[in-house]
C-alpha cells in the first residue's frame, strides 16, 4: 500500500509517520511543491495539507485522481472551512490537526480499513508485522487452541484471534463457516459433496453437520451471483 504525505510542517509529518509506523506501508513524504510535482508515484492514500505554499492541497488533490481515481485522498488541515470545495477537488475525508494521536490514529485506521474493504484485501498481523493480503488467496481457514491458521495459495499465517474477530475484520460474504474449526473460501473450492469440501489446494476440509445447511445454502447463493448455476 502506498501512503503519501503531502505537508511543509515537520511537527504534523513526524505526528502521522508516528501513527502510520505500525503499518506494513510504502511511505512517501513531500514537502514541497517541487517534491510533488516531481513524483509520479501512484498512491492508494494521501494525506494532504491544504495551505502547502506552491501547490495547495486543492490542487495536489486533482493531480492524484488524475494518477488514480481509486486514490483515498485525506485533508490534513487547521480548518474545516474547505469541506464544500475540497469535495469538488476529490478529497474525500477531512482530519483536523488539532486531533490528538489517539484520534489521529482512529481515523487513520477507519481509511486504511476502508482501503482494504474496496480492494478485497485485508491486513493480518503476525508476529508484530503487518501484511496485507488479497481475499482471494485465502483458501481456508483453520482454528488451533487459541488461534487461527490461515491457508492461502502459497503460505500459511498463524494469527492469534478467532474467527469471531476475524470475521469483523474480513467483511467478506464468501469466506463461511463449514466447521467448528474450519472456514472456507467459497472462489476457491475444487469439488464439494456433503461432508466434505476438496479446495484448489488439493487439502480436504470437513463440512460439520450443525453447519452444512448454512453452508449450502450460502454455496448456491454464492454460485447464482458468479452465474455458476
């Protein structure tokens, strides 16, 4: 993911590098005009200050969704007063300086959630490092004492949650249930009978009887929407 901070005050770059620094992000810091004209880096966030002598951040704003209009662009601002026009610019968020790092770091994580939401990925924690992963590469999912296994198509992550918190976080109506200790993506099934569920994989995953209508029924939810039946 990649994070671009547009702001000529050292105080506010050091106050979002701090809140940003727990995520696994490729961090671009401009600081000028010039640095940004100068960049024709792609950014999926921007976090923008307004009042940026040379370039404003009205104007910084139609730049980045010229690059790309997926671009989740932020303004960073002492005032409020620019919410009617910087909507015509592009900006989609406001977040005031005055905000303390907590609440700082609240907002930073509602954009960065909504970042993963549009682009069918979610970030995994393990072991203190941040990744991001695409839904689809989920093949299943595995609970194990106090944690989960998460199977993609090339690696695995052990994640301490369950799949209760889990599934807050993936927002996703594809991954189910099939199992007391088994969830599995529905885009990656091979073939499926009533017990059991064959993945890409090749790995067999059980289908609990108190979960195989539940599970059929969303099966045959999921395969009329992608045109399968």
């Amino acid at each position: 993911m990649n994070v671009l901070i547009y702001e000529d005050e050292n105080i506010y770059i050091d106050k979002l590098r701090i809140v940003l620094s727990k995520y696994n992000v490729s961090l671009t810091v401009c600081s000028t005009a010039d640095d940004f004209l100068n960049c024709s880096q792609v950014f999926d966030i921007a976090l923008v200050d307004i009042e940026v002598e040379g370039l404003d951040g009205l104007n910084a704003t139609r730049i980045l969704k010229t690059r790309s209009k997926n671009c989740i662009v932020v303004a960073y601002t002492h005032y409020d007063g620019y919410a009617v026009n910087g909507y015509k610019y592009g900006i989609d968020r406001y977040i005031l300086k005055t905000a303390t790092i907590e609440e700082l770091s609240n907002e930073i994580e509602i954009i960065i959630n909504e970042y993963f939401k549009n682009n069918n990925k979610v970030q995994i924690v393990n072991n203190g490092i941040h990744y991001n992963i695409l839904l689809n590469d989920i093949v299943y999912i595995e609970s194990c004492h106090n944690s989960l296994c998460i199977h993609l198509l090339d690696k695995d992550f052990t994640i301490r949650s369950t799949f209760s918190d889990l599934f807050d976080t993936l927002d996703c109506d594809y991954i189910v249930r099939v199992h007391k200790g088994f969830a599995i993506n529905l885009k990656n099934i091979f073939s499926v009978s009533k017990t059991q569920a064959v993945m890409i994989n090749k790995e067999v995953v059980p289908i609990g009887k108190s979960y195989r209508e539940d599970f059929e029924n969303q099966y045959f939810k999921y395969s009329v929407k992608e045109g399968m039946l």
